[in-house]
C-alpha cells in the first residue's frame, strides 16, 4: 500500500538554480509534484552573479521515492543538486540527548563541593539515611528508560542496541512534556531473570523505571516481579500508557453516542501487552462485558490453543457469554471494537455485524486494522495511532504526566486508581464545546495534558497512601 508522503521520510536537497532562466524554480516544484513528493520549507542558502542556492526540504513516501525526487530535482535542465540528506538520520547522528550540569563548576571551590572532599559528606549522610537519595542525588527527578528491543512498535524483535534510537527519543518526550529527566539503558537478553536482576540492581539511582517494547509474555513477569522488589513507581508503557490514553478516548466517545461504560460490549483484537492491559483498566473502568481475539479467534474458559499463563487470565476473567469462533462471531453486536493487532484485519463486513453507533479505535501502525476512509462512513466515532487522522491514541499523553505526578510526591507505586485518574483528566482537557466525533482526545502538543494528568494522578497517590510526600 503505498503511504503519504511524510516527514519521517523527507529529504533536504540543495540545489543551485541559474537565475537566467526565468520561472525555473516553478518548473522545479512542478517536476517533484509530478514524481509525487510534498514540498515543504524553501531558504536561500546562497548565491552568485548568475545562480541562487536553495534548499528544499520535500516530503517523501519511502526511501526509494526520496531517492527518486532527488534524481528528478537533479534532471531539470538549469538545476544542480549541490548535496542532498534524510532529515531522520540527520537529526539522529550523534545521539538525540545529551547530559548537562545543573550547578556551575568555575572555580576550585565549586570542584570541592561538586567533586571531592565536600561530596564526601553528602555521600556519608545518604549511607546514614538513603532516603535522603531523592534529597541530594538526581533520583527525584530520573526516570530509566529500559528496553531489550524484542517489541519495538512496527518492527518487532530487532534487538537491544537497535531499540537505543526509540528510547532516545521517549526521554526526549519525558523532558519535553513533563520536565522528567531519563534516560535510555538497553539490556541484551530476553530472559526474564536477567532482565530483572539487571534493573533491580541499578534501580538505587532512578525516581521510577519505565519498561519499553519488551516482548509479551516476559514484559508481564518482569513488572510484576520489579513491582513486587522495588520501592519505585514501575510502569511498563506499552500496555499501561497505551491503556489510559483509551479509557480516555472512551470516555469522550461516550458523551458523544450516549453508551454508558458499564453497558458496553468490547471486542478487543490483539492480545498482547497492550491488548491485556487495555482490558484491564476498562474493566476497572466499569466495563462487563470483553471479549479479546488473537489469532486463533476469541479466547474463552477452557481454550488450550495458543495460550499462555496471561491469557489464561484473560479466559478467566472476560468473556461472559463464552463466545467462540474467529472476530466474525466476537464482534455481533459490539460497540467498541479495540484494535491492538495488525494492518487490514478488520473487514467492512464484521464493523456492520457492530450495535448501533459503534466506536472504532483501530491502533495498529502505520497501517490500522481497517483505514478511516472504509470505517468513516459507518461509525460514530474513530480513532487510530496515526497523527495523520483525527483522534490520535498516543501513550505521550499519559506517561509524562504520570511520573510528574508520580515524581512530585515520591510515590512508591503506580496503582490502578492512578490510572484510571490520569485517563480521567485527560478526557477532562476536550471541553465540552470542543467535544466532536473528530476530537475527543487532545492534541499530544497541548500544554494542558501533563500537569493535569500529574496533579489528578498526585492525589489519588496520596489519598491511597503511596505518596511519601504530601502537599
């Protein structure tokens, strides 16, 4: 299927363009219209007595099609490529953070309180009493961002040090959102017992851990056992992120068709991390009546196929009606279908099988288990994870708030009320005279959403007795 060109494939290319050709450049932009690339900025970068310098920055479906538009911008009679680059790879060279210093260090006295003798004392008094770590060290405000790289979203099991990139970036989203400091540590096993081990003996030195695109069912095991040793908020984000940033879309789609949660029929498809999570926190929510599909069709009481020990769980604790068979059958009658699985895997057909006003949440990347365009015209309500359509399911909704929140009180834990909290205040940030079919979730830029999602999760910290901090 052939993708719109966007940013995350263009290309900068600079080009020297003779000035004694007049509408040139026209005939420039014609030419990359034509090959089907999307041009963006245009600077001058330089000129000479009979050529301007340009660069272009174009939009580009794939690779192969940047290469393309850069051969045609090259084949223009008048026009000289001078250099071209792909933006991604440009801003990714060198790493995408960097550590600073918070103190200055200028002179021979602030290297004897910075450095040794002085920071002697201050090591002494965390040995005496280590609670004073989140006093004195970076602890109250340092987030690990730990992955193994065997889940990273659109790409799967592509290793530890292949999965540095996407961490990069999601400490950049915490420092951006929520003013949390993180960062990346890259673990290369996938077993469980390694990888907890691993963080359990680093864990002194971080305020929380959040756990990334490490493979169902090992990421289960690993939280639980980490939020089991660890005194630390432990919150693995691709099942709990991505779970709050949909019980919040649900909520505002409610208001919208009228459905109460609690009378809801959900056929959630794909059930992986975030696929069990999701369920979770709509059935604490209030919602009854689940029912979860893999590959092998809907999971029920008794199913042996393709099970492990967390979809045994889930056979246990959803489906009500015992219902069998593949999606076809699951979905008669459902208001919500939940897509956690893979492109093109929702049909025309089985969305007709839905009640009366349904709601589609189809979050497979890039390509969602059936596109708005086919669904659109059929539903109440839409959304997906792709910026490039309304109602954007993105966990960088949640997760900086929630360990602002979190931060902010010295929380021990993140529980399910906090959860449930933070989704709350998210739905709360749509008013009411915003609210529409095409925006019941705010935009990931909107400066509202963390520190409404820090203070709803604060509270309920305190009010459930995890915080050790109290305003």
């Amino acid at each position: 299927m052939a993708t719109t060109p966007s940013a995350q494939h263009s290309v900068t290319i600079r080009a020297e363009i003779d000035t004694a050709q007049r509408g040139l450049f026209g005939k420039l932009a014609t030419a990359i219209g034509d090959v089907g690339g999307s041009v963006g900025t245009v600077d001058i970068v330089d000129h000479g007595p009979r050529s301007l310098i340009r660069e272009i920055v174009v939009n580009a479906s794939d690779q192969d099609h940047a290469n393309t538009i850069v051969a045609t911008v090259n084949a223009v009679d008048g026009v000289t490529v001078v250099d071209s680059y792909d933006r991604t790879f440009r801003m990714h060279r060198g790493g995408k953070i960097e550590m600073a210093s918070r103190v200055p260090l200028e002179t021979r006295d602030d290297l004897s309180i910075a450095y040794m003798p002085g920071v002697a004392r201050v090591s002494k008094a965390i040995a005496h009493d280590p609670s004073r770590a989140s006093e004195l060290t970076l602890k109250s405000n340092m987030v690990a961002v730990i992955t193994n790289g065997t889940a990273v979203l659109g790409l799967g099991d592509i290793g530890a040090a292949a999965g540095m990139p996407v961490m990069e970036g999601k400490s950049m989203l915490f420092k951006e959102f929520g003013d949390v400091d993180s960062y990346p540590i890259c673990i290369d096993s996938k077993d469980a017992d390694v990888l907890v081990e691993t963080i359990a003996a680093i864990a002194p030195a971080w305020g929380g851990i959040n756990l990334e695109d490490i493979a169902a069912p090992v990421c289960f095991e690993v939280e639980d056992r980490l939020k089991e040793m660890l005194d630390i908020p432990v919150f693995h984000d691709d099942q709990h992120g991505t779970a709050i940033v949909v019980l919040a879309a649900l909520i505002n789609a409610c208001k919208i068709t009228g459905h109460k949660i609690s009378d809801l029929k959900v056929v959630c498809n794909g059930i992986g991390a975030s696929g069990v999570a999701c369920s979770k926190i709509l059935m604490n929510a209030g919602v009854k009546n689940i029912i979860g599909c893999d590959s092998r069709g809907a999971i029920y009481k008794g199913r042996t196929e393709n099970m492990n020990f967390m979809k045994d769980w889930y056979a246990e604790n959803t489906n009500p009606e015992g219902i069998q068979g593949g999606l076809t059958e699951a979905i008669e009658g459902a208001h919500l279908f939940l897509g956690l699985s893979g492109p093109d895997t929702f049909k025309l057909d089985q969305l007709k099988r839905m009640a009366r006003d349904p709601i589609v949440f189809a979050m497979a990347n890039p390509v969602p288990e059936i596109m708005p365009e086919i669904a659109g015209p059929h539903v109440s309500v839409m959304a997906t994870g792709r910026s490039d359509y309304p109602n954007q399911i993105n966990n960088v909704l949640a997760f900086p708030g929630i360990f602002r929140g979190a931060l902010d009180c010295h929380a021990t834990m993140i529980t399910e009320g906090m959860k449930v909290a933070a989704a709350v205040a998210i739905a709360g940030v749509v008013s009411e005279d915003q609210l529409n079919p095409d925006y019941i979730i705010p935009s990931v830029f909107n400066r509202d959403v963390a520190p409404a999602v820090a203070e709803a999760v604060k509270q309920v910290a305190q009010d459930e007795g995890v915080a050790r901090v109290k305003d």
